[in-house]
C-alpha cells in the first residue's frame, strides 16, 4: 500500500529532502528511508519535497527511498483511547516499552489503540435507520462507567442495512453496515481522522458555564468558561505545571486531555502514577478513567513535538463530539512554537520576530479556535475547553509567543516570579491577569449558590487595586502615615491574599475547594471588611482589629474547613460577631 | 543502548570548504546523517569529525578538534559509518579521559566490547521511576529548603568568582559519605562519580580532583576533561560522552550515579558558536533555536528507571554571564531542570558560605521526598514559612533603606533581625560542617520563634505548640 515515491537528496536533523514523483501531496504521511520512519510532507517543489521527520534521523543516508501512503498525518479513534499514553504521534508508549524496553528506539510500529480488547457494545440504530455524519451508533463501555458513542464519520451518511446484536466485540469487528449510494460500507467502532483538519459540528452555543476547577484564584477571580481559551504564561518555576496538573485532576469536565509537549519526562511519570490512585469527586473512580495522556517530552523528536497539539486537540474534539464537556491542558504551548521555529530554520525560511516563522500566529490561532462549546452534528452538545501554558524567555511577556496566544484567548492567567519566590502559590498575579468570561458566567454562580458572585468578586478586587495603590505609598513613608481606613483595607486584603488567593497544591484540604466553599470564603472575608471598617471608622484603632484572634481563624480556614464542613464557617463568622462587637461597643459611644 | 563495533568506511579526498570548525566534504556516497569521520591532515595525522548535514554529493562536517592545519588540498576523510560511540565499563571509574572519551592519565583503553551511543535514547516516560528519596546532603539551604532528591537535575546556578566548585565539591563530598551523617539511603549500595569538565582551567579540575581524592572517592569517579585550552567544539561532546557511561553504571550496573557537569555556560558558547559558522537564524543572543531541544537532550539523561536499581542524579553548574538569570543558558536551563540553586552576589560579599540566594532557589522535586514518613511531618511547612518570612523581610529591608529602621513597627524590626540570623545561622555553614536534617528543622525553628506566632500562618497550630520557642504573648 505503500510505494516509492522518491529518494533521499539531503538531510538535516528532522528535516529531509527527496526528489521523486510529483503525485505525493502536501501534508501526506510519508516512510522515510530504509527503516521507513514516520514523516510528513511539508513542502513540494517541482519534484523536490521537503518532508519533517517524527523520528531520531541520526545514521540516515541520502539515496534512501521514501514511500508514500497517500493518507494525511491521521489518529485513531474509538474505544481504548481512555487511560492511555501516547507519544506526538500517537504511538502507544507502554507497548513501545513492552518491546524496546526504557529507551525508546525508533522504527516503532504499533496500532494506536488496541486491535484485541473487546468492548461491551450496545447498538442504537436499527436497520432502515437514515443516518448522517456524526450519529451516534450504539455505545460501547470505555470503563466501567463511561459510554464511549460510536459515531459515524463525519463525511458519510446513508442508511443502516445491517447492525451487529448487542454483545462484545473489538474495534475492528463489524457493528453496522451503511448504504451510501450505491456503495456498502462496513461499519466498525474504530475511524480515523486528519490531525490537522477540525473536526466539523453545527454551531457554537454561547460559552456561559464555568469550568470548576477547584482552584479559588481561577474560580472566583479569573475564571475560564466552558468551551473557552486560556493561557498561561510564566517564568520558569512560576507554578505552570502544578495549575495543569490541579485542572486536569479536579477539573469539572468529563474527559480530559494532557498534552506534555516539549517538557519534562518526570512531569509525564508523575501523572501517570498519581491519576489511577486519585478519585474523582464526581464520578468516584480513579481520575485516570476520563484522561488521556500524550507525552513528547523536550527530549523526544521535535517534529512529534509538533505533531502533539494536534492529536490532542483531535482526541478532544472527538468526545466533545459524543456529547462531553472536555478540557484540554497543552504544556507547553511554547515549545511547540520552537519546534515550528526549529523546522522553518532547517527549511531556511524567512524568519519574522525572534526567529519564528512568519506563520506562528497563524498556527495559534487556528490550534485556540478550535475551542468551543458547540451543537454537534448528532444534536448533542459538547465542549472542548483549552488551558495552554506559555514559557516566554526570561519571563518577559513582550515575545512573540505571548503576544500573540493573547490575541485568541479570553482568559489570562499571568504568573508572576516574586510571588513564586515568596512562595505564594498559585504565583496568579491578580493585578496582571484577566478574563473575559465574567459576565458570561454570572448568572450560572447566582443560579448555583443564590449569591451575588460577581458583585463580592468585583468588591475583592476593587480592594487589592486598592491594595496595589496603598502599597506604594507604604513604600515611601511607611504604613503609619496611612489613616486607619486605609490600614483596615490592607488587613483585608491580606485576608484575601493569603485566606483565599494562597491555595495550597499538594495539601490534601486545600487542594480543591467546592464552589460553595469558595464564595463562603469570600462572602466572609467581605463581611469582616465591612464590619471592621465600621468600627475603624468610629477611631478604633487598626492594631485592635489587627490582632483579633478570627484573624487567624480565616486564614486557616482554607486547610482547617474541609468542603463537606461548610457549617464551620457560620462559627467563624459567629467569632467575628463576637470579637467585632465587643469593640464596636467600646467604640460606639 | 547498542553494540556497534566500529569499521573503517569509505576514504573521500576532496575538501571543498573549510570555516571555522566546519568544513565540506564532496564526493561521498551513501554518507549518513550525523555519523563519524576521521580526518587524515597533510601530515597524516588524524582527528575525528561528525557529519552535520548531508546532500547530493557533499557533507557538512564538524571537526571537533578544530580545522587549525587543514588544508583543502591535503586533507582526506574517512565516513565511519556509525554515529560516535564510547565505550563503557566499570573500570572506567578512577580514570580521566579527554572531552570524547579517549584515556589520557596514560592507563591503557578500556578493556571492554560494550560500545554505547553518545547521543543516547529518550527515556520512555512510562519506564521512569518517580524520584521520591532524598538525599542528605549536610547543607541547611540544600536539605532544609530546597531539597535534592535522587534522580533529580539540579543545577548551580553561578557568577563568576563565586564559590560553585567547593559548593559542588562539599555536595558530593557529603552525600556520598551519607553513611556517617546518618542518612539511611546510602547503605549498602554502590556510588560513583561522573565529572565532566567544559571549558573551565585546568585548576577547577585539579581542585575536584583533590577533592575527590581526599573524601577517599578517587576510586568511584571517572573524569572527562575538556579543558579551556582544549579544542571548543570537543566540548559539544564531552557531556554526552560522560552521561553515556552513567547510563550504563545506573541502569545496568544498578549504581547511584552523580553527574556533574561543568560549565554549562561554556558548552552553550559552543554551540553558538558552531551555529554561527554555519550562518543559522539564531534565536535570542546568537543562540541557535534549537538551543532548548539540545540542552534538553542533555538534562533529560537522569533519573530513574523500573528496570535498575540505580539512579542518575545530575549537578550541572553553569556562571551566568553578567549574573543574569534571564540569559539563554541559565533561563532554558531552569525550564528543563527541577529546580535551582542560585547563589547571590551580595550574600558571597557578605562573606555568607555557602551564599545561596534562597528565593530564587528551588527544588521541584522537594514537595514528594520531605515531610511525613521521610523527613519530618512539619518540614514541608516549615520550609514555606521560612520561605515567605524571607520574603517579607525584603520587603522590609527596603522599607527601612527609605524610611529608616527606627521608624518601622515593632514586627518589622522582628523581621530584620529574623532575617539577619537567617542569613547568618542558617544559610552560612563552614565548608566542613555535615548537618543532619533534624539540626537544620531545629535552627529553622529557632529562626521562626524570632516573629510573633501570628505571622506564622503556614505552619499549623499544632506545629506552633510543638516547636515554637518564643516569648510572643499575642494570641
Ligand atoms: N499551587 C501550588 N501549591 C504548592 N506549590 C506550588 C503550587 N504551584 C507551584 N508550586 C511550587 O512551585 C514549583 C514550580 O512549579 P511548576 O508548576 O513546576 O512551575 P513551571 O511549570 O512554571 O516551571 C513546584 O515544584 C511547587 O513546589
Ligand atoms: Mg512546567
């Protein structure tokens, strides 16, 4: 199936050159050399091609031949696709280490998903049915509680003249046939779709509930909706790694997909021995049942790096196409923008600002838009949410990856150095980030918890800018020149800084806050702003309200009151009323 | 890794260019990407080179030694047919080799026929062990506050004239002697040393050696020493060269091994340098796009794996040029890395040793080998709350340069003195002093009972009762 389609005229690290037949097309999957490593097409002149290669190159020759396949760079899809990890480029790596052992070797050749497993499949189409792209044929048992919907491809449509009865079969086994025309199709679970190409839906549906993730900064103050895009971006150590990890475990989506892209293999590791242990908060069963994992490393072949967003975002539009909220997590989006820069270099094109191709933007643009929550074209409704992280060099925002991923995000999450080294995590600058989302989601939070989110998140806000003011002025004459108005934002805030902002990752209380925890919280901090500014106002002075014992109480809460215990907090609010109005009698007269 | 033996290949006279270090080769058929040559001068001597690019009829070479006294007449290269390999063994540790591997403290070549890859294989992220033991390492601001862990990347990030090497020294020094400072990891089980020297004066080199040979290590470490006399481009070499014989030692020898490397600075200068010849687009400050991907493929070599009992734990230790942080090197060197330990100029004029700027350190690795069960229960709160009272206290240096010290409130002034002594009592210790982790727990404690309890909102109460010694009378 695979024919000669040229020989080998030039190499240099991933990219080799060919001159041969004129028929290969652009972006088809190529075999590459002698040992037909995997490649792509990614330029064509006359009967020259400039083809990138996923592999290590290392040993090849010129005048090897190379072999095209007449497909575009595709993954597969059905059933298997759970729990799994996978390279750039789809390749299994627990079976690659089944037969090379630690060290991954080249030339691997191994089915994305198994051709073996069987799944229990019920149909839900019957013979005579008329059907369109993207109906859903029957189901098939992904995990003990998760319906894998087997849909048709998008591009057939016809009617059904046979299914397969209930039972268990692999995703090779026939489950329907189709009459397209005069043509008969069997029908099977597994399909294959281009990496590079979108998969279609109907429309997109207004983006107006939050994606919960648990993480208090993100929630309450910046959050991401639903089938929205958000960035990331931070200096090394800045805390990048730790958000994704905490959104892909407690995130409220039904799948989620983990693109380690360009980073470290121990990242990779450590997901991968966690998740089957963590229980999901919703479902009850380990976290690994909803992810799929793709890992290329910095160390792996830089064009599989490349390779990697695509397969992720395709894995994501697939079972957002079945129905599911699903969020995606790319780490990192930066590296990935230098294997573009790495492969353009070799191909010795016209660079733009520090190095880039031209068609960087292009390219990020076209990965952010493929984001949404949308109408399927089986009626259902599903959401493909992305979180990428931005590594911009030296920590400075002003470079081009930064820039512009900023263009086709709604949600910026900006991570900040100092606030790293003070060890204040998540280092979410909240002066610097955004999101556009707000108002979106406003009327979900009020639905949810009967509360007036967005006002108490505004009035928060609105006292850390206040915050940023004063402390400027502190830093010339100090706090005692304030008037104790002032000194009394600066004790709430710092309630709201290190009592809610501060949220500690790997403390098993703090790690997830349920959204009614988290508007407690804010709710609370609020009340004893409001209620110290009246007694301040009355010339008590700050130290006392300073030095109130509740004060600790509040700031403890985060990792003293567990989300089943939200009950604690009318005893923490009951201490303020104790412990303010004491004073507030002293002062009242 | 493979067995290759190497074979003579093809010999091609024809030079066409020679630049700098690189240099093309016509003529040559079937010449594989990135594989060995040998290169035969007028005179007949022979130096070895790497083919960086191949076309129709030529090759790019790079001549590690450097093209001093080729010409284009005289010379002729000879394809090798195999990607450069070293080889690997046991006995290698106690003997130094040049920066591709080659003996020169006079012994014989390594008696094996186990040859390995320079360029080594991407770890398979599902073969890998969580690192998660950690090693003790004496040091209050390594074990305290930024721990290391065994299979961890870490590197010194350095200037010039500050004390890395005895940092580096004292590091290796102490956590391989774990065994007397009581550090249970150690026990029974084999270590040793890799050291690879980039570029940096024949007397850093000597100065590990010493080190080396008076902890009574000289026997468990094997030296590979590109010096700054030595040809640059060797140096693009010598790391990979060492870190394919801690391969082989960790993974099938079942030994912890301690990588370290140095300078990395000027192994990037290398590479920038090479890239430049070849007129590539560079990215930022001449370096090479692929600048990441490369130091990555270097970094990336440590660890652990299911399949060994050993480990590979790396210390790189690079200047930054100008003390900048945000420069390539140091920057994309702490995107790869777990971590850093950063060591700050005014804290070394302060006469502070070892003078690690703590909040610009960090152990990513640290939050899964401390605290309950490992080190002790309080030790990962502990540390932040170190952390953040550290933190404060530039804050409030720099209030008191404004408004004076007299004039800050009674707990800033706490903090000025809790910062003095932290700087004083527990980041400074003599170059000779092993501390167990419980010593540094407890001088961190005695630290922290200098501020009122009510800052302390990162331990817990129960922490506070248990080990805070302060006469604080508020709440
Ligand atoms: N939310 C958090 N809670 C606790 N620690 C955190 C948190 N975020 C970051 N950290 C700390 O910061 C370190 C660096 O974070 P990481 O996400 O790896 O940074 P980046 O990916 O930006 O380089 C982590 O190893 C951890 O110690
Ligand atoms: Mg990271």
């Amino acid at each position: 199936m695979s024919d000669e389609v040229g020989k080998i005229t030039w190499i240099s690290g991933p990219v080799v050159r060919a001159r041969g037949s004129r028929k290969v097309g652009m972006l088809e999957l190529v075999e590459v050399g002698t040992e037909r490593l995997v490649g792509e097409v990614i330029g064509l002149k006359g009967d020259q091609m400039t083809v990138q290669v996923y592999e290590e190159t290392a040993g090849m020759q010129t005048g090897a031949p190379i072999y095209g396949t007449g497909l575009p760079l595709s993954v597969e899809l059905g059933p298997g696709l759970i729990q799994s990890i996978y390279d750039g480029v789809q390749r299994p790596l627990p079976l690659i280490e089944e037969a090379m052992g630690s060290f991954i070797n080249r030339g691997a050749r191994f089915d994305s998903i198994s051709r073996e497993k069987k799944w229990k499949y019920t149909p839900q189409v019957k013979v005579g049915d008329e059907v369109k792209g993207g109906a859903i044929l029957g189901v098939a048992m992904e995990t003990d509680t998760f319906e894998h919907r087997v849909m048709l491809n998008p591009d057939d449509s016809g009617t059904i003249t046979w299914v397969a009865p209930a039972g268990e079969y692999t995703v090779t086994e026939p489950i329907a046939k189709l009459k397209m025309g005069k043509e008969e199709k069997t029908l099977t679970m597994l399909q294959r779709w281009p990496v590079r190409r979108a998969r279609p839906f109907v429309n997109r549906r207004g983006a107006n509930i939050p994606l919960i993730t648990g993480q208090r900064i993100l929630d309450t103050f910046f959050p991401v909706a639903k089938g929205g895009a958000a960035g990331i971006p931070g200096p090394f150590g800045s805390g990048k790694t730790v958000t994704q990890h905490s959104i892909a475990k407690w995130a409220d989506a039904e799948v989620i997909v983990y693109i380690g892209c360009g980073e470290r293999g121990n990242e990779m590791t450590e997901v991968l021995q966690e998740f089957p242990h963590l229980i999901d908060p919703r479902s009850g069963r380990p976290l690994m049942e909803r992810t799929v994992l793709i890992a290329n490393t910095s160390n792996m072949p830089v064009a599989a790096r490349e390779a990697s967003i695509y397969t992720g975002i395709t894995i994501a539009e697939y079972y957002r196409d079945m129905g599911y909220h699903v969020a995606l997590m790319a780490d990192s989006t930066s590296r990935w923008a230098e294997a573009l820069r790495e492969v353009s270099g070799r191909l010795e094109e016209m660079p733009a600002e520090e190095g880039y191709p031209a068609y960087l933007a292009g390219r990020l643009a076209e990965f952010y838009e493929r984001a949404g929550y949308v109408n399927n074209l089986n009626g259902s409704q599903g959401s493909v949410s992305i979180v990428g992280a931005v590594s911009p060099p030296g920590g400075d925002f002003s470079e081009p990856v930064t820039q512009h991923t900023k263009r086709f995000i709604r949600c910026f999450w900006a991570l900040d150095k100092s606030l790293a080294s003070a060890r204040h995590f998540p280092a979410i600058n909240w002066l610097d980030s955004y999101s556009e989302y707000l108002e979106d989601v406003a009327s979900w939070w009020r639905e949810k918890t009967g509360k007036d989110w967005l006002g108490m998140r505004n009035r928060a806000m609105e006292l850390l800018s206040e915050e940023s003011r004063l402390s400027q002025i502190v830093k010339l004459v100090g706090p005692d020149a304030l008037p104790f108005t002032e000194r009394m934002v600066l004790e709430t805030t710092r309630l709201i800084r290190e009592g809610i902002l501060q949220q500690n990752a790997t403390e098993a209380v703090d790690a997830y806050s349920s959204i009614e925890k988290q508007i407690r919280m804010l709710e609370l901090v609020l009340y004893f702003h409001d209620r110290g500014m009246a007694i301040v106002k009355r010339g008590a002075p700050i130290s006392l309200i300073h030095d109130l014992p509740v004060v600790d109480r509040i700031i403890r809460a985060k990792s003293t009151v567990t989300n089943e215990e939200l009950h604690k907090f009318e005893e923490i609010q009951k201490e303020i009323d104790e412990q303010m109005g004491q004073l507030d009698a002293e002062y009242r007269s | 890794m493979s067995d290759v033996t190497v074979q003579g290949g093809q010999e091609v006279v024809g030079v066409s260019r020679i630049e700098g270090p690189i240099m093309v080769v016509e003529g040559g058929t079937n010449v594989s990407y990135d594989e060995v040559v040998e290169i035969k001068d007028g005179r007949g001597n022979l130096r070895r080179g790497r083919v960086l690019e191949v076309g129709e009829g030529f090759a790019v070479v790079q001549v590690f030694a450097g093209s001093t006294g080729l010409s284009i007449d005289g010379t002729s290269v000879r394809f090798l047919g195999t990607t450069l390999h070293i080889p690997v063994a046991e006995e290698m540790l106690g003997r130094i080799f040049d920066g591709l591997g080659t003996p020169i403290d006079g012994g014989p070549e390594p008696l094996t026929d186990r040859y390995a890859d320079v360029n080594g294989q991407p770890i398979n992220p599902t073969a890998r062990i969580y690192p998660r033991d950690y090693i003790q390492t004496g040091i209050s601001t390594i074990d305290g506050v930024n721990t290391l862990l065994r299979g961890q990347k870490l590197p010194l990030f350095s200037g010039a004239g500050m004390p890395h090497d005895q940092l580096a020294a004292q590091i290796v020094r102490q956590a391989t002697l774990g065994k007397e400072a009581g550090a249970p990891q150690t026990e029974g089980e084999e270590f040793a040393i890799v050291f690879a020297a980039m570029g940096v004066k024949n007397d850093v080199a000597d100065y590990f050696r010493r080190s080396f040979t008076e902890s009574g290590a000289l026997t468990r470490v094997a030296m590979f020493l590109n010096l700054a006399d030595d040809p640059p481009v060797e140096r693009v070499v010598t790391p990979r060269a060492a870190l394919t014989l801690a391969e082989y030692l960790a993974y099938e020898r079942d030994m912890h091994v301690l990588v370290v490397l140095t300078d990395m600075t000027n192994y990037g200068e290398a590479l920038r340098q090479i890239s430049n010849v070849r007129g590539e687009v560079p990215s930022r400050k001449g370096y090479p796009g692929y600048l990441y991907s490369d130091l990555a493929s270097l970094y990336e070599r440590t660890g652990r794996i299911r399949t060994s009992k050993g480990s590979i734990t790396q210390i790189p230790i690079l200047t930054m040029p100008n003390d900048d942080i945000t420069h390539p090197m140091p920057d994309l060197t702490g995107y790869i890395t777990e971590g850093q330990i950063v060591l700050g100029r005014e804290l070394n004029f302060a006469g502070v040793y070892p003078p690690v700027a703590v909040l610009p350190s960090l152990s990513r690795l640290m939050k899964d080998g401390i605290g309950k069960g490992r080190t002790r229960d309080d030790h990962p709160r502990w540390g932040a709350q170190l952390y953040a009272g550290y933190a404060k206290t530039q804050d409030v240096r720099a209030l008191a340069s404004v408004i004076g010290e007299e004039e800050l409130s009674e707990v800033d002034q706490k903090y000025l003195k809790f910062g003095r002594a932290f700087e004083r009592e527990f980041v400074n210790q003599s170059f000779t002093e092993n501390r167990t982790i419980e010593r540094t727990l407890e001088i961190g404690w005695k630290l922290l009972s200098m501020l009122p309890k009510s800052e302390l909102t990162r331990v817990n109460l129960d922490e506070i009762e248990k080990y805070y010694k302060g006469d604080d009378a508020t709440n």
